[in-house]
C-alpha cells in the first residue's frame, strides 16, 4: 500500500552538498575566463548601492603584496558598506550567500565563488572595513582533499579565527570608513595574477576592455578604473596608469553617425552606425569599436559577437555590406509569459529557459531595416567593382533544372499546407489534402495513419502529410563577390573560406580573396599576357565558373529538403562555410571550361 505524508505535520531534513569542491569546480567550466571581472565588479556595485552614495571601483595592483614579496597581485577595491569579520564569514565561506536579496532574476550569491575562487586555488584575500573596523578572511582550496574554505587565521593572542582584525595601515587610500578589498593569489603564491590568461585580447589593457564590452554602463555615480602598463615603472604615470572603464554606452554615443530603435517582437533593437575612421581600429583594445551583436539586459551585455562570428551575425540581420560600421543591441523584455533569467555563471542570457532567438530577431530586423543602414548598405555596394553574373548562370543552368529536382514546397511545422512526403523532394506539388486538420475537427481514427490501439496516442496523429509551405518560387540564390580591396570584406570575416551561405535570405556572399579563386586567375592572366585588359576579362570569366559550381551546389542541397534521409541540422552542415570551400575546391573541369571561354574570347592562347 501507498501512504501519503501530509504538510504541516512534519519537519523537512535540508538537502546537504556533500562535495562542495567537485560541484565549484564543474561549474567554474562553464565560466568565461574572465567572468571573474564582471562578478566581482558586479558585488561592488551592489555594496556601494547600498550606501545610498556615489561609490567608486579600482582594479589594481596589490601595492602592498608587490613591496612585501615582489610578485604583482591583482586586486579589486570598492567603496561598499564593507562587511564585518563575522558577516565574511558568512557570505563568503556559503555558496550561495550574499549581502543583496537573493532572485531568479537578480542576485544569486554564487557567481564570484564559481567564477573567481576556482581561479584561485591559492587563495583570494578579503580585507573590509565597516564603521571604521578592519577585518580579514582568506578563501582557498585545500590542495590536499579539493574542499574551498577559509583558512583559519592565527589571532595576536595565539587563538585561531576564521577572520582577523586588520590595521589601518594596510587599509587603501580609496577606503574610508567602510570599503572592501580582495586580493586573487592565483594558484600559486608566485603567481603574477596582475597579467591576463594566455590569449586574452589587448593584453596591457584586458581589464578595461573587458569590462567596457560587458558592461553597458554603470550606474550613475559610481566611477569605474582599471591599472594598465604595470610593468612600467610607476613614476611613468604615462604608461603605467588608471584608466577610466565607462562601458560601450558612452563610446556608441561618442562615435555615432546616427542610431535609433527597432521595436520586434518581445524585444527592442538599438542600433548606431559608426563613423568610418581610424578609431574602429585604433579604440579596440579599450571597446568592442567596430559593428558587433550582442544582446542587452539589466545594462550588461551578452554574447557580444566578436571576429568571425561578427560579420555572419550581421549578415543574418540584413546587414549585408558596411558591417564595420554597424552595431545592433537586442534588449528583450520580461511579460508574464516571458521570463528572462541567465544561466547560473552569468555567461549566457536565457528567454523562458532556452537560448536567444537571435534567428526571428533577425529576420523581423530584415523586414524592418532602418533607412539609415539600408543607405549604408546600398553605398557600401556600389563601390564594389564586381559584376552581376546571375543571368549568365541561370541561362547555363535553365535547360538542366529538372536534374536539381527542386522543389515548390518545403516541410515547416507552421505551414498551412499538407504535403506528399514523396513528392516534397522530386516533384514540388501539394499533397492531396488542402489544407490541415480545423482545432476541434472530430476526426475518426480510421482515417489516422499506422499505429495501434495499444498506444491511445496514436489516435491523435494528424491528417496523412507533412506540413508545410509554399518556397519562394526563384531557386537560384543571390550572388556576391566581397573583397577586402573593395572594403566589403572586413579581414577576418570568411578569411581563407570560399563563401557563405545565407538561407533564409537565400543569399552566397563569394570570397573574390580566396586563394583558389586568385589562383585561377593568375593562372591564366599570365598565359594571355598580363596585360590590365585581359586580367579584366580572366577575372570575369574565372568568376563566373566558381560562382556556377557554388550556385549548383546550394541548389542542388536544398533540393533536399525535407528529405527522411536529411535532418535540417545535416543541411545546414552541408552548406556551412567549410563544406562550400570543399566544393570549389576541384580544379579540372573549371579549368577547361575557363580555357574553352577564354579562348573563345581572348583568341589563340599566347605562348607560355
């Protein structure tokens, strides 16, 4: 027999973590390396709002570690309410414990433990003040069982704590009556913790660069510096020096041609378009300078795009051509049916639980695009030299369509059409049903396909067919040639790749600065002489047949659609940057047919 146990009548024994240490480190995984910096900031805002007072935050060297040991230690120092020995104890030694109000969408009181102790084997030092009292905690993990904890403390008088009093003398010139200061060992005692994780961008200025690209701005009154050149000398106030840390907001507004906003569905998208000048390169190791994404919540900044990711993201959103200049900011917002919380490293921003639809943002961005950027958009185009060679593509590819057995219907679980599953792929035309089941149709079981009375699920199936949708009737993508000369390429955007697909604007952007392509027409440039008339005329041509085998190749692809044998996911891989590279990169029958062309064009082939 079941019983039931009823509330109220008894006492519910708390769930323990039994190894601390193992859950801390899994979860510091997931961390940004340099997430650190944001928590850590973060707590010190929330301390200083909570004096009700202008408040200020210095990332720094540890001076006083520096003259002691000779090892540069990096420390943070706010002007908080500070806290006593006994209330480090407790925020500090509790996963998840904070001086602020605890909430799904706000404090958790765990972010700086996953993102920082796991970081800092060797410890990470609390000094605070509060009404004038110093006091001093050290958090570490024990090298010899994994746990995080505080070392105890051996007071003056010979007894152990797991805080000490401080004096004054050690307080920072910042700090007043009350203020924090913690000091990150690293994992070693000789750690130079001052200097960035290996690979980190801007490594004299990581700090600042990383907390302008996180943060939007910071609250008003609350002023924001970072060290950087701390291996100059110090009486080198031009080099070693503090720098101001004012978040992507005033740098947008400062280097703007124009801006506005784009209201979508659930969120608004702001965007600037920025001033064509050597600042987008020059201000890069202090801001995100040049066109990025990213989203925007609570004034942070979330999966900001950065190198490649960029221009792919833009493109996404219409912004085909000038992406250099071009910043687009999507903040959604909270309804009752809409939450909005981040994952619990504070790495990703979450809608419901589930990723960012950056992919509708996107497309309701397309559908609304501000006339200011499509006019950047059309004169960023028309510097480009290259030609439109689609007609001559569609006329070589006319008499061979039926070959691509391209399809006038595609599978989409929203369509208002029911589709043969055998005719989707080979021949394009609706299913004998008109249209789907009506909400509420009494529809007789017979009429359901397959299943058994065993699986009383099987009776809810839909009408035979799969749902979906009518294409857009032209099969043939849209082709451009981008080129870094042109500046319609930015360096790293498609750098060594031959093209990139974009589906749902149907559209191939060619990379003319592909060595395959640049191959060719050296190639035969130097067999027809070398002269500027002829490499005109070779370019052209070798253009023409590498854009040929591409457009085939998304067309012949997406033939597949819908296809039982062909996932969405697979297509896509199959139209991926690295899959088009591969199919341009045979040589022979390009070869000949550019040799056949040119030929015909260019006359008898001179000698080589």
């Amino acid at each position: 027999m079941f019983t039931r146990s009823l509330p109220g009548g008894g006492r519910t024994l708390p769930m323990t973590v039994k190894n601390t240490g193992f859950l801390l480190d899994r979860l510091g995984q997931d961390c940004h390396p340099l997430q650190f910096l944001r928590e850590l900031t973060q707590n010190s805002i929330q301390a200083i709002q909570r004096t009700l007072k202008p408040g200020e935050i210095v990332w720094d060297v540890d001076w006083n570690y520096f003259e002691f040991d000779g090892v540069m230690k990096l420390c943070v120092i706010d002007t908080g309410e500070g806290m006593t020995g006994t209330e480090m104890v407790e925020h500090i030694n509790k996963l998840s414990s904070s001086g602020a109000q605890q909430s799904l969408s706000g404090n958790y009181g765990v972010g700086a433990k996953i993102a920082a102790a796991t970081r800092n084997h060797a410890g990470m030092v609390y000094l605070s003040w509060k009404k004038k009292q110093g006091a001093m905690i050290h958090l570490w993990r024990n090298p010899e069982d994994g746990t995080y904890g505080l070392i105890q403390q051996r007071r003056a008088d010979g007894s152990y704590s797991e805080f000490v009093e401080l004096e004054d003398e050690v307080k920072p010139e910042v700090v007043g009556d009350h203020g924090t200061k913690i000091v990150l060992f690293g994992n070693s005692t000789d750690e130079k913790t001052i200097a960035p994780p290996e690979g980190t961008p801007s490594p004299s200025r990581w700090i600042a660069k990383f907390l302008n690209t996180r943060f939007y701005r910071f609250p008003e009154g609350i002023i924001v510096k970072a060290r950087e050149g701390w291996d100059y000398p110090r009486s080198d106030s031009a080099r070693n020096k503090m720098r101001t840390v004012t978040g992507q907001a005033s740098y947008l507004e400062e280097h703007k041609i124009s801006c506005g906003e784009v209201k979508l569905a659930g969120a608004t998208a702001r965007w600037w378009i920025l001033q064509d000048s050597d600042s987008l390169s020059q201000d890069e190791n202090y801001y995100a300078s040049k066109g990025h994404v990213a989203a925007l919540y609570q004034d942070e900044l979330y999966e900001l795009t950065s190198g490649r990711s960029t221009a792919a993201r833009l493109q996404q959103f219409g912004v085909i051509f000038g992406h250099r200049q071009v910043v687009i900011y999507v903040e959604p917002y909270a309804t009752d049916e809409v939450r909005l919380t981040t994952n619990t490293s504070r790495t990703s921003l979450l809608v419901n639980n589930e990723p960012l639809p950056w992919s509708d943002w996107a497309a309701e961005f397309r559908e609304k695009m501000p006339r200011e950027i499509d006019e950047l958009i059309q004169q960023k185009a028309a510097g480009s030299s290259s030609s439109d060679h689609s007609d001559t593509v569609r006329e070589r590819l006319k008499g061979i369509l039926d070959l691509f057995k391209l399809s006038r219907y595609r599978p989409t679980a929203s369509g208002d059409l029911l589709l043969d599953d055998d005719e989707t792929v080979r021949g394009g035309r609706p299913g004998r049903f008109a249209s789907k089941t009506s909400p509420g149709e009494n529809v007789n079981s017979s009429t359901r396909r397959g299943g058994t009375i065993g699986n009383i699920y099987s009776l809810f199936q839909k009408k035979n067919g799969t749902p979906g949708e009518k294409i857009q009737p032209d099969p043939f993508p849209r082709a451009d040639w981008i080129s870094t000369r042109e500046g319609t390429r930015e360096p790293l955007d498609l750098e060594d790749r031959a093209a990139r697909f974009l589906m749902e604007q149907n559209r191939l952007l060619i990379n003319a600065d592909f060595r395959v392509f640049r191959d060719m027409i050296a190639r035969w440039h130097k067999e027809f002489g070398g002269g500027d008339a002829a490499g005109k005329i070779v370019e052209e041509v070798v253009h023409i047949w590498f854009e040929q085998a591409l457009v085939e190749t998304v067309m012949g692809l997406q033939a597949l659609q819908g296809s039982k044998e062909w996932s969405q996911q697979q297509i896509t891989a199959a139209l991926s940057e690295e899959a088009l590279t591969a199919a341009v990169m045979q040589r022979y029958h390009v070869n000949n047919s550019v040799k056949r062309e040119l030929g015909a064009k260019l006359g008898k082939l001179q000698p080589s």
